[in-house]
C-alpha cells in the first residue's frame, strides 16, 4: 500500500474509533457501580476552594490540557516514570510552575478509591472536576459525559507541540483547535474560560514592553489606560511569577466579562485580545454575541466543554482504570 492510500485509511480508523468511543460515554455511566461519584467530587472541591479562591480556575484548566494532548485520557496527571517510558507533561513549557490543582484531584481519586475502588478513571475525574468548577464559580452547568478510561503513558513533547501560547497567531491557534474538530466558535467560547484564574507576568512581559515588530514597545492593541495598569502590576524587570487577574473586572467569577474586556481592548493575554482583532472578523462577531448575551455564552460554553471532553477518548478495555491518577498501574 502507497503512503497516499495509508494516510486515508489510517485517518478513516481514527475518526471511527473517536466515533465509537464517544458512543460508549453516558451521563450515567456510573449510576449503579458509583452513584456518589459527583456528591463525592463537588464536596472535596468546594472544601479545597474555600481556602484557594483560585482553585477552580486551576481544575478547570487541567481538564482542557488533558484533553489536548493524546485525548482526554489523564495523561496530564502521570508523574515522569522513564523507567516505564512514560515523560512528564507537568514539565512541559506550558505547565511546568503554572499547571496547578493536583492535589484535590487525588484526594477525590483517594475518596473514589475508598467507595467504588479501581471503577471511576482519573480521565473522568476531570471532566466531572471542571463541570464542579465552572458551576461553582458561577458559570453553567452540564451531563457531564463518563465512561473514558486512563492512558498508559504521556508525552512532553506533544504537550508542548499541543497547547496554545500566548503569542500564537489566531491561524495557529484555530489550528491547534481544529485538529481536535474544535472550531472557531470552540476556540472563541473555550477561550472564556480566561474569566477568572490568573497569569504570570513572564507570559505577557513583551507584550507590555516589548511587542514584537514594535521594538521596545507594546502591543499598540491594548487600551492605553489598561496599559498603564498592566505595566505597573507587572513592570519589566520586576517579578515574572507574579499572578495578576486574567479578568480585571470579576477576577473569580465565571461570566461573560471577559467577552466585554476584550470589545474594551482590556484581553490581558496576546491570545485573547486576538479575538477581537481586526485579522479575525469571524471572531470578533462571535466576542460580541458572548458579550451581550450571557445564556448564550452559557449555552455555547457547555456545549463546547462536551466537546471538547470527546476528544479522543478511550473506552470499553482500552487503557485502564488507574488506581493511583499519578502512575500506571
Ligand atoms: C486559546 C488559547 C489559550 C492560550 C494561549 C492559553 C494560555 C494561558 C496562559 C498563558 C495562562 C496563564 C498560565 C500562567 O501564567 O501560569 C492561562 C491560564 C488559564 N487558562 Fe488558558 N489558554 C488558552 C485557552 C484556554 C482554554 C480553552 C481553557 C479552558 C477551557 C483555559 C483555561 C485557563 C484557566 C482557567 C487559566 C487560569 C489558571 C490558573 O489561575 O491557574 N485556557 N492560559
Ligand atoms: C451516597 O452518599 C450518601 C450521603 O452522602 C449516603 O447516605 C449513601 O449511602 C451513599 N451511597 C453509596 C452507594 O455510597
Ligand atoms: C521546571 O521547573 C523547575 C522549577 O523551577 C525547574 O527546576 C525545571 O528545570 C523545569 N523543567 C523544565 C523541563 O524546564
Ligand atoms: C526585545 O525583543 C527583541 C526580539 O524580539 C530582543 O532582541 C531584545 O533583546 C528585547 N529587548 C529586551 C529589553 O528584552
Ligand atoms: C440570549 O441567549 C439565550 C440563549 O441562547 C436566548 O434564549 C435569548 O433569547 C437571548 N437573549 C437575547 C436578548 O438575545
């Protein structure tokens, strides 16, 4: 067989597998073998966020760099283990000291195992975690979709190839969503989930100081008042760790004022002020339907979420149900 004839076939078997596996998620995939799964979830999460007001935001964003790096199939929690060929993609450019929220992921892991042992994988902890997330953050709620199983290894280097930077153009980043059959609206409804969490300062230094093409300036794009504040809460040579609100308006809380800080040309990271850029006139159409109508960017955002949580997933007896999210079995 020709390579032309390989590629096909071997891209027809990969969009039958996705197909099949999503068939096998159910909302209620745990109803008889682990029915206190969620209670057992959203207790532990909301125990864990009453002393980190952040916390959500963190355990939101684990699920998407989950499921953007070989599916969503935990890989994001497995430590490095190089004896078993498995990397760490906690060390990867886009997480390493920014990825955070592990632990209450095993404390919900370590309950699970207590109540329904070796039934509930680390991969739907996810899922189920970043629902809890955005509806106690304020933000919609959805049928979480169950069923997808833990993989046996991760990559680093596909987590770095994978995941969005901030400096990427909106062609790369539709592209990096659309590999996973995310669209543009995907792209724009997913990106809200930047109204609330936080961003080091190293991320958007050169887009403060020093944009690129703008030697020594900034992005002209920013609001020259927004400017000021973001140059003064994260001055040039000062501390790049330091976390600054991803929506200056409602820090905390999940809605759509990063829609409206984005038509204030007040997007914090370079990805986000993009949207609303002049280069993409498909999304700023879609920025300013999110900005004047909440439920619909509700409605979209959960819609998306499912989505998103389909993204080569493995079901049946592919993979396994780690006992442990952070090693194989
Ligand atoms: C569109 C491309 C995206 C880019 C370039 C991007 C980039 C980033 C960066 C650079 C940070 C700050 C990390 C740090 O400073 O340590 C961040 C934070 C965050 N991102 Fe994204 N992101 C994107 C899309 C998304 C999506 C689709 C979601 C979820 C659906 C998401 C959820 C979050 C959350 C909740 C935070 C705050 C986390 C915290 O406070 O710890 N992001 N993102
Ligand atoms: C589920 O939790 C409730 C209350 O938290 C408890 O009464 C019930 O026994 C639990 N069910 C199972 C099957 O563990
Ligand atoms: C990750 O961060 C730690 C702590 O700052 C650092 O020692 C390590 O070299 C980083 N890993 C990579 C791969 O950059
Ligand atoms: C500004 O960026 C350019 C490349 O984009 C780099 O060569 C230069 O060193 C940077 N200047 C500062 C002060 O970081
Ligand atoms: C806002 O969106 C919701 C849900 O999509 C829709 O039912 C409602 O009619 C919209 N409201 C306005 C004022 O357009």
């Amino acid at each position: 067989m020709g390579l032309s004839n390989t590629i096909p076939s071997l891209l027809l078997s990969i969009l039958m597998f996705g197909a099949l596996a999503n068939a096998q998620l159910s909302s209620d995939f745990y109803s008889t073998t682990c029915p206190n799964v969620t209670v057992i979830a959203r207790g532990l999460i909301e125990q864990a966020s009453r002393s980190d007001v952040r916390l959500t935001a963190k355990v939101m964003r684990l699920h998407f760099h989950d499921c953007f790096v070989n599916g969503c199939d935990g890989s994001v929690l497995l430590d490095a283990a190089p004896a078993e060929g498995v990397q760490g993609e906690k060390e990867a450019f886009q997480n390493n000291n920014s990825l955070d929220g592990f632990q209450v992921i095993d404390d919900i892991k370590t309950a699970l195992e207590n109540v329904c042992p070796g039934v509930v994988s680390c991969a739907d902890i996810l899922a189920i975690a970043a629902e809890i997330s955005v509806s106690l953050a304020g933000g919609p709620s959805w049928d979480v979709l169950l069923g997808r199983r833990d993989g046996r290894t991760a990559n680093r280097a596909d987590a770095e190839a994978a995941l969005p930077l901030g400096p990427d153009s909106l062609e790369i980043l539709t592209s990096k969503f659309s590999v996973h059959n995310l669209d543009t609206t995907d792209l724009v409804v997913l990106s809200g989930a930047h109204t609330f969490g936080r961003v080091q300062c190293g991320v958007i230094n050169n887009r403060l100081h020093n944009f690129s093409g703008y030697n020594g300036q900034s992005d002209p794009s920013i609001d020259p008042e927004f400017l000021q504040t973001l140059r003064r809460q994260c001055p040039q040579s000062g501390d790049q760790t330091t976390r600054i609100n991803l929506d200056p308006t409602s820090p905390d809380s999940f809605d759509n004022d990063y829609f409206k800080n984005l038509q204030n040309n007040r997007g914090v990271i370079d990805s986000d002020q993009i949207l609303f850029s002049s280069t993409g006139a498909t999304t700023v159409s879609l920025v300013n339907r999110f900005a004047e109508n909440q439920s619909e960017f509700f409605r979209n955002f959960a819609r998306s979420m499912i989505k998103m949580g389909n993204v080569r997933v493995l079901a049946g007896t592919d993979g396994e149900i780690r006992r442990d999210c952070k090693r194989v079995n």
